[in-house]
C-alpha cells in the first residue's frame, strides 16, 4: 500500500489512528459496506483504535439525485457490529435520511458498536450538493465523546468544504476536541493542490488538534478525486500520508496528544488571552471596491537588516524605494522590524527606538513621496516608557497614512521587550498608488498571521490586500503553508517579505538564520513571485490583478457563507461578538 510517514516522535505514544483512501461505488450500499467491513478488520489488526472513511463513502459522491442512497444511522447494522467484532470505533461519510430531507453526514459508532456521535455538514458545496442536501442546522458543530479500547475521546467532525473555513475546527477546538475528523471527497484542482498540503496543516497547528482526513480516489462520471489523505499532528506536520493514487489503501499511524504537541505555542491560550483584551469581537463590516481592469505594481524586499544601524538600515530603505519607482512598482514592503533589526540586543533596541515624528521616518516620508512609491517599513516604536513591533505605511503621496502594533507578541524575547498592540482602531484603510487606484489594505505582522482571526478581520471589514512583515527563523516554516490558507480562506493579495541569513546572537533569542522564503500570493492561494532562503537582497516585483480572481472567489464564497451561517448562529462557541 502506498503511505509513508513524515513525523514520529516518542511523545506520539496515545493511541493509533487510521484513514482509508479508495473509490467509492455510486450507488451501490452494499459493495461499499463491504469494502468497510475488510477496512476495519485490517485497521484493527494493524492496531488502530479509530478508522475514517471518506465522504458520502457509503453512497457514493458525484451521482444523480435519484440515486443517493439514504438510510438512517441506526440502520447500518454492518457498521456497528463491525466495529463491535473488531474492537475499534468507525467512522463514515454517507447519505442521511433526515425527517425533514436528505443530509451529507458523519456517523461514529465506539469499540462497542454502539452509535455515539452524528454530525450534518454545515457548509455546503456547489450547486449538487445543495441541490440534493440541507445544511446542518445551528448547533451542529459540537464535541462527541467517543469510545476507544484505551479511552473516551472527545472529538469534532467536518466534513470537506467545512475545514476550507477557520470557524468550525476553532469552534470545535474551543468546545476541547482531541481529535478532529475530516471526511472528504475534494477533485483534483485548485483546491485539490492546497486542502490536503496547506489548509489541512494550518488547521491542526493553529488549533494544536491531530486530524484524521479521508478522501475519495479515481473517477466517477464528471471528477476525479484527489486522495492524498492524511493523519496530521498537532503540530501541522504530517504523521502519516498516502498518495494520490493507491487502489484503495489503509494509512495506520500512532497520534500524539493534543496539549503537550503544543510546544512552545498554545494557539488556543493565546487567542483567549487577545480575546479577552479586545480584540478578534464583532469588527466592522464592508464589501471589497468593485473592480474592473485596474491593476497594481507591488513588491516586497527580502535581505538582511543591520542590527541597531538605523542610519545603514534607512538608507536601504531609500535605495529600494528609488529604485522601485523607476522601475514602475507602487509599493513595496520590508520585513518586521527592519529599521532596528529583529536580531537587536534589548538594551541597544531602546536607544534605537523611534518616535512616530523620527526625522528618519520623515525621511522615509518624502523618499515615498519623491519616487511615488507606498512604503511598509517595521521598526521599533517609542511610546511613553513602552515600546511596540510597529508598521508604519507611508501612501504614495508620502503621506503617513496607517500604523498598525503587532498584536500576538511571538516567545519570550518579544514579550520581555515589546508590549502588544491595542485593539486596532482601523482595521483596513485605502491606500492610494501613483496610479490612483486606492488599494483597499490591511496589515499583520509575523506571529499573527498563525491565528485565522486577525486575517479574517480585515477580510470581513472588505480589505483585497494585506501587508505581512515577517522575521521568521530558519527552523520555522510554519508560516510558509499558513500563508496560502490565509490567501485562500479570506480572498486576499499577500505581501509577505522576511528578513534573511544568519542572525546575531541576542541573549534571550533562539535564531541562528532568517528563512527567506518571501513571498507574493494572489487571492487563489498562488505564488506570483516567491524567494528562496537567500538571495543577497531582492525586490519581488508582481502585477496585482485586482478584479482578476471573481471567479475564484464564486466557486470558493468563502465570505458570503461565512457571514449567511454566522447570522444563522453557527459560530455561537466563538464568542457572542465573535465572527473572526
């Protein structure tokens, strides 16, 4: 069989888990039961303790209304006592025959056989499933507590279109999931490159959640199903995957607990800690700008800073934007603190610091207004006694027109140094280019963008562009599968610059090199320019299609949906103000 394991830690010594990937035959309960049946035997005897198979598994996905195979749970009497015999809880997609219409839904039987948990997707997708089902109503994003031979487990359930969406697996991991479950039946395509290698990772790190995720192979009438199912760790890092392709293979690998895969970060913690200052509340609300040809000129500079330089760091600056705006790009962006350098000994970062009227920062000023070109530069800001992770945004015009402070302050070197921003008093404002398009645009910095909340914020208040200053250390790429999914989920451009090459050596700091890896993303989750780990100091200069993604964003509403289930009252769990 076709599987191989990327992660396996000594910690990882909780229990085993399983995913089955095959094709499904549509229509046709009974050959599928069968295939189910074999599939827990050998996952038991392999020393799982759960097994998922894919959605609509026992139906068959992609088949005529007419020809949806409904029964209720409680009748799938195969699948109880096979899980009975064998000791092992299962779990399976199929077509549920509701009092009220048909449902996409996930049934769970324990070891015992008995059925102990049932959930109905919520989010719908497309016109065939929406034609044929109905949504899961309010309320059915909630934990169940699961029979294993070795345990109760308390786990949630999405299914497919559900996990592209950061509210359900928050909202479940809130209610204190140890294990999130992902039957899936995703084609081959845009998002068939991107769910299971990039949204399926960024869903367990940024929750600290293990996910089983079971997709459908082949094809059926009109598609072909992508397979490369998973068991993905708390972490983000696969367990175990299996490939595109494999004639119907089982994945069996050892799952590690939830809390203490956290490490360093507990994602969860730390967004109830800014929930609690503020922030990630009820956020205003906005349409992006309609759009029909316009395009902008953007880049970010990726290269190294000099650490407490101010006078070398600016200069850099001024060079960059000169030679920017003779080569015809209207914004540039610079990585997280790149005026004093990340890699700033504390008391040195003090003296260094700047005032929001610094005649350096003037001088960025006018350098902007001089090329006509909008400037996002990082430094170190002076307030009072405290001092912030600060971006200042300078127009074309040269006009000091956004600051935003860093608000998820990353490791112990940070918080010791930096206070967290406040809660922001604009989220996204209009930023106008030389050529007179007003770029609807918001920023974060680093460590945010690990959190769905602050992207989503700015994408619901109606912004087509975010600024991401980063200084991400060579060992860490977390950000580096994060940042598409954010892309993606919200619709946004991306400006992602980091700092790059080997770090100074700050008691208090952990970094040997900066990752690189900057980049440009469009709003499907593409790369338009991306840069490797080192590249001696590079502009990447992209075309900005601004109206150029309706199609994606049709086929993906993610927003419109979003905003339809959370006046329906889905995300209640998040918070009462809560709509990330």
């Amino acid at each position: 069989k076709q599987y191989f394991f990327f992660e396996r830690t000594a910690a990882m010594a909780g229990y085993c888990a399983a995913v089955w990937q095959g094709p499904a035959v549509p229509g046709d309960l009974q050959q599928n039961l069968r295939v189910l049946v074999s599939a827990v035997r050998q996952a038991s005897l392999r020393g799982a303790e759960i097994v998922l198979f894919p959605e609509l598994f026992l139906c068959g996905y992609d088949v005529s209304a007419d020809s949806v195979v409904a029964v209720k749970a409680r009748a799938l009497t195969e699948v109880s006592q096979a899980a009975r015999e064998n000791k092992i809880a299962v779990a399976v997609g199929y077509g549920e025959e509701g009092d009220d219409g048909l449902y996409n839904s996930c049934a769970v039987w324990g070891c015992t056989g008995e059925l102990e948990a049932n959930y109905r997707k919520v989010n719908l997708w497309g016109a065939w499933e929406k034609g044929i089902f109905l949504p899961g109503a309010p309320g059915s994003l909630q934990c169940f507590s699961v029979t294993l031979p070795s345990r109760r487990l308390r786990l949630g359930i999405m299914i497919c279109f559900d996990v592209e969406f950061p509210e359900p697996a928050r909202c479940l991991a809130l209610q204190g999931a140890e294990l999130l479950l992902v039957p899936t039946a995703l084609a081959a395509g845009e998002m068939g490159a991107q769910t299971p290698f990039q949204v399926m990772p960024t869903r367990a790190q940024e929750n600290g959640v293990p996910i089983l995720y079971s997709n459908l192979e082949g094809p059926t009438a009109s598609l072909f199903f992508c397979g490369s199912s998973a068991i993905v760790g708390p972490h983000g890092g696969d367990i175990a995957r299996a490939g595109r392709v494999t004639g119907g293979a089982l994945v069996v690998a050892p799952v590690g607990e939830p809390g203490p895969q956290r490490g360093l970060v507990d994602y969860l913690e730390e967004r109830r800690a800014r929930a609690r200052e503020g922030h990630y509340g009820a956020g205003p609300l906005g349409a992006k700008p309609a759009r029909q040809d316009e395009e902008v000129t953007a880049a970010v500079w990726q290269g190294a800073s000099r650490p407490g330089d101010l006078e070398a760091n600016v200069a850099v600056v001024e060079a960059v934007l000169q030679r920017a705006g003779a080569s015809g790009v209207e914004l540039v962006v610079f990585p997280e603190l790149f005026l004093c350098g990340y890699d700033c000994e504390p008391r040195r970062l003090r003296e260094v610091a700047l005032t929001l009227d610094s005649a350096l920062l003037g001088r960025i000023g006018k350098c902007a207004a001089a090329t006509g070109t909008c400037a996002a530069v990082s430094f170190a800001e002076q307030r009072g006694p405290l001092l912030f992770n600060t971006v200042a945004v300078w127009d074309s015009r040269g006009e000091l027109v956004h600051t935003y402070r860093k608000v998820n302050l990353w490791g112990p070197w940070e918080r010791s140094v930096f206070e967290p921003g406040p809660v922001p008093e604009v989220v996204c404002f209009d930023l106008l280019t030389r050529s007179g398009v007003a770029v609807r645009t918001g920023v974060l910095v680093c460590f945010d963008i690990e959190f769905p909340e602050g992207a989503r914020q700015i994408a619901q208040a109606g912004a087509e562009l975010l600024l991401l200053p980063t200084a991400l250390d060579l060992p860490d790429k977390n950000d580096h599968r994060v940042v598409p999914s954010r892309a993606v989920e919200n619709h946004l451009f991306i400006l992602y610059a980091d700092l790059e090459g080997r770090a100074a050596q700050v008691p208090g700091q952990d970094l040997t090199s900066f990752a690189g890896g900057s980049r440009v993303l469009a709003p499907d989750g593409a790369d338009l320019q991306q840069a490797g780990e080192f590249t001696g100091g590079a502009l990447l200069v992209a075309r900005l299609r601004l109206g150029g993604y309706g199609v994606s964003e049709e086929r993906n509403p993610y927003l419109p949906d979003l905003r339809a289930k959370a006046a329906l009252g889905h995300y209640a769990a998040l918070g009462p103000d809560a709509r990330l």
